[in-house]
C-alpha cells in the first residue's frame, strides 16, 4: 500500500474533515460569546 | 471572554484538528481490515467513549439531585442525556458506515450494535418522560429517577451485554477482556489524542447546554411573574 500523503486522496479527505470540525468549532465558539453576554444582560 | 477559557477553547481546536490529521495520514491501516476502514475507529471509539461518559454522568447528576433537589443537576443530567444521545447517534452511523465496509451490510444485530440501540432507545425514552408530565417537580423527579436507573443499564449495555454474548463480528475492544491496550503504538497515539479532544469538546458542550438551561429557566419564570 502507498504511503499517505498530503496531497493524496487521504490528506484531501483529512482536509474536508478538519474544515467542517472547524466551521463546527466556531459555531459553537459564537454560541458560547452568545450565552456570556446573554448571563451578563440578565 | 479569560485568556484561561481561549486557551482551553484552542487546545480542544487544535487536538481535534491534529488527531483528524494524524487519523489520515500519521497512523497505519490495521491489520484484517479491508483497505482504509480502520481509520474510522479514531472517530467511532471516542464518540462511543463519549455517549457512555454522558450516560454515566446524567445517572450521577440525577442521582445528586434525588438528594439535594438542587436544579443545577437536573439541568446537568438533562444536558448530559441529550448530549450522550447525539455522541451515541454518531457512534453508531460511524460504526454503521463501518460495517458497510468490512461485513457488507449497514445492519447486522451484532451485540454491540443491538446494545447500542437499546440504549439510545433507553435514553431517548427520558425525554418522554419529562415531557409526559406537567408538574415541574415531579417532572424533575420522575426524570432523575429514570436516569439514576440508567447507572445500571448503560454500563450493562455498554461493556457488560456485548461481552457476554456468545458471538460478536464486532473487533475485540480496545480495552479488551484482559483490561489491556492491544493496539499498533501510533494508533494507539492517535486514538488517546481524539479520545481526549472529543472527551474535551463533550465538557465544553455540556457546561455551555448547563448555562443555557439555567438561562432558559430564568426567562420562563420571568414571564410567568
């Protein structure tokens, strides 16, 4: 079996995965901004 | 927002970012798996890891407020069902897309995949419940009774079930019957290093659902004053 690679089936395959965790990370890291401000106006 | 919270907040990024990486290019296929299919195990293991961890502390939570009435635990174990279902959800469509894979079949009532069910069908069950009664305090007594029961059945369907059952297609666990890590050293790596993202991300999530709740709660009793 070829080695991985980068640039090969398997990085671009790690590549979609890390920028939807990404685009998870930052919706729930707006939702946490969201909530602080939220407890303070209280 | 404290510098202590954004570094804790980069570091569950950056672990879960790395160990994404590493699944796909840093750690072996297994051996007597067909093709690549063993990387999905760096994300099936710590979702099923995670679903089980959330079961376990909505018993707790329930449990803690059967003594205390405290409201901070049941929205502790209210967040941590609803948590532990969509973790189990994952695990299993991972583990589904899987066994598509090696047995040719999304579906094969396997122990493991007959338990997981169960327990999904157990907890979504307590949802019901809080939602069947009116009263908020028997709701809220009701619902923890429920999930302190769950301290018995989730660990029974999560390690007990599977391995007293007569036949499995399902690999050895990575903690097998021996209590050992039999796993390739950079699997091994990789897969702690998930584990601990998605253990992470399961914290963040929780205390923020937790936070939520208790801010949902002050509204309604703001509008019915």
């Amino acid at each position: 079996m070829e080695p991985a690679t980068v640039t090969g089936g398997l990085g671009w395959i790690a590549a979609v995965n890390a920028v939807i965790w990404t685009g998870l990370f930052l919706f729930v890291f707006l939702m946490h901004r969201k909530i602080a401000r939220l407890e303070k106006d209280r | 927002m404290k510098p202590t919270t954004l570094l804790a907040l980069g570091a569950i990024w950056l672990s879960i970012t790395l160990a994404i990486f590493l699944a796909f290019l840093y750690a072996p296929p297994a051996k007597n798996f067909i093709g690549e299919s063993s990387r999905i195990l760096f994300f099936h293991v710590p979702m099923a890891w995670v679903s089980s961890l959330a079961f376990i502390l909505a018993g707790v939570a329930s449990v803690r407020y059967l003594r205390t009435r405290d409201v901070r635990f049941d929205h502790q174990a209210r967040s941590a069902v609803g948590l532990g279902l969509i973790f189990g959800v994952l695990a299993t469509v991972t583990g589904s897309l899987w066994a598509r894979v090696m047995w040719n079949s999304y579906w094969n009532w396997d122990p493991r995949q007959s338990s997981i069910i169960l327990a999904l069908t157990f907890y979504l069950a307590y949802f019901g419940f809080r939602s069947a009664v009116e009263e908020v305090e028997a709701r809220r007594r009701l619902a923890a009774a429920y999930a302190a029961l769950g301290l018995i059945v989730a660990p029974f369907l999560f390690y007990i079930a599977p391995r007293i059952a007569g036949f499995t297609l399902h690999p050895e666990p990575i903690l097998n019957a021996n209590l050992k890590v039999e796993v390739e050293s950079r699997m091994r790596q990789v897969l702690l290093l998930s584990s601990l993202g998605f253990t992470a991300f399961f914290v963040w999530l929780h205390i923020l659902n937790c936070r939520l709740l208790t801010l949902l709660e002050a509204r309604d009793a703001k509008s019915l004053s």
